[in-house]
C-alpha cells in the first residue's frame, strides 16, 4: 500500500465505483498539452469517504493495458472492465479484480462460451442476477457483421475499405458463473443506438439516459426489463434536463434516478443536477453548492 498527500491525479474517460466504503478509481487518460496520454493500469486508487484520505494500491496478474473509455462495474466485490480504447484502438475484452481480498490481482477472462460484443468504447453496463449487461457504445465492425441501420449507425468520417465505425444499441450478456456471452433478442423499441450515455439499475429494470449519436446529443430516457427483455420508452411529464453525454446517472433509491454533469451538445461542461421521478415521470432539477465544478467525462 502506498500512502501518499496527494490525490488521485486528474483524469477522463476512467473507471470509477463504491465498494467496501472506497470510491475505487482506475485508468483513464490526461490531457499532456495537445495528445491525450493513458494513466498507468497498474495501479488503482481508492478514497475513503469518511476521512477523505486518497490511498494508492499497485495491481498486479494479467495487467489490461493502459485505456479509456472502458466500462467497470462490480459484482460481489468483483470488479470487471470490459471494452474501451487502448493504444492499438478499441477492444473487447474482459478483466477481472478482486477489490475485498488486499490483492488487487488482475484476471483475463478466457475460454468463456458464446460470442463477445465487437470492440467498442464509452458503453454501459448493468449488472442483474449475477448478469453483465452491456448496452451501446462507439466502435468498429467488418461490414458482414452490419445486419442493419437500427442498430449501428455509421460514422461517415470513420472508416478503413470493409472495417466500420460507429455507434449501436445492441444488448450483450455475460453470466458471471455460467463463464457465457450471449445476445438476448429483445422486445419493444430499442432506444436509438448511442455511446457516451448513462446506465443505472433499479430491480429489475435497467434505465438508459442521454448519450451521443453522430453530432447529436440527447436527453430521453428508456428502460429494459432485464428479465424479459423488453423496452419501453419513458416519456417524461415535465421540463426535461439538456441533452447530453459523458453525464452519470445513479439509483438513489427505489423510485429515483440522479443525473449529473455531462458535455452538452455545443461541447460545454455541465455542473447541473436532476432527479427523475420513476413512478410519477418527473424530473426536477436540485440546487446544490457545486454548480461551479462543471465534469466530464467520468463513468
């Protein structure tokens, strides 16, 4: 363990998570003048959220190279990263850390059955019945593997003779003790393919808000029952929050969602935060002390 006075440094495009009592904060990259430098993946950060004390601990096993844009979340103190941008482009692969043991060893999930999403970055993830469930993103498939234009929208500016860029809203499972991928058909209108956007999990259900298509931005919300896999489009009943990316979206309870920050569709900063009622569709900006700290982006 390395005690150290000063904080975590600065970074986007990380991996940040509650567990055990620590806010646990992993890659990401800094801005180093006009090039975007990846911060070290052997390393990862925990604040205590009593003390307010930052604590450095180095990783070690099968190291993920250092990237953004990669997607954590945890899972019975288990955190996985899947996906993001390294410096040989987007991948798909998936890392898992014990963060309770005081190891902080690193394993490279293989042999696992069924087929993984393409590589992709800045997608979502939620976690249900011992479930990943990841939804979206921005990255790179061969045309064959294009079915249609519902569900990956084509970055015009981005492409390399059959190898494709762009964004999609596909829906990929892996079961954490069956070691499986697999892509569940879905039902309903699936929200229009995005990245950048923001997840939470309430239940059952799994909530989408905002994210980035093209040059656009947006601010609707969906939900994906996550056992019968079927979407429903929430139309809000008041004023709506700017639409928007790199925002974060959390449970706060059993009928609300918080929404805050993000990059706004003229690339500003965002400082404002909202709750969206569940039950009653409502969202409600709150006034707090931090509207001069505008972030992004950070999952």
């Amino acid at each position: 363990i390395y005690m150290s006075q000063l904080v975590a440094r600065e970074r986007s495009g990380h991996a940040a998570l509650m567990e055990g009592g620590f806010l646990h904060v992993w890659g990401g990259y800094v801005a180093v003048g006009d090039e975007e430098v990846f911060l070290p993946s052997d390393e990862i950060w925990l604040y205590d959220t009593e003390s307010g004390i930052w604590v450095m601990h180095k990783m070690q096993g099968e190291i993920p190279p250092p990237m953004s844009g990669t997607c954590g979340c945890s899972l019975d103190g288990v955190m996985y990263i899947f996906g993001g941008c390294d410096d040989h482009g987007h991948t798909n692969q998936l890392y898992s850390v014990n963060l309770l043991d005081g190891k902080y060893t690193w394993r490279k999930v293989t042999k696992a059955a069924g087929t993984p999403p393409s590589p992709r970055d800045k997608l979502s993830c939620w976690v249900h019945n011992y479930r990943l469930i990841y939804f979206g993103g921005y990255g790179h498939k061969r045309l064959r593997e294009i079915s249609n234009s519902r569900s990956f929208i084509v970055d015009e500016a981005s492409w390399v003779e059959e190898v494709f860029w762009g964004w999609n809203n596909e829906v990929h499972v892996f079961d954490s003790r069956a070691n499986k991928w697999s892509e569940p058909s879905t039902r309903g209108l699936a929200p229009a393919p995005r990245a950048a956007h923001s997840s939470a999990t309430v239940g059952n259900k799994g909530y989408v808000c905002g994210g980035r298509v093209v040059e656009t931005r947006r601010s609707d919300i969906h939900c994906l029952d996550l056992d019968s896999w079927t979407w429903t489009e929430i139309i809000p009943t008041s004023a709506v929050p700017v639409g928007r990316s790199w925002h974060t979206l959390t449970a706060v309870s059993d009928s609300a969602l918080f929404l805050f920050g993000g990059l706004s569709v003229n690339c500003e900063p965002l400082s404002d935060g909202w709750i969206f009622n569940i039950q009653t569709r409502e969202w409600k900006e709150l006034n707090h002390q931090h509207k001069n700290k505008p972030r992004y982006p950070g999952w």
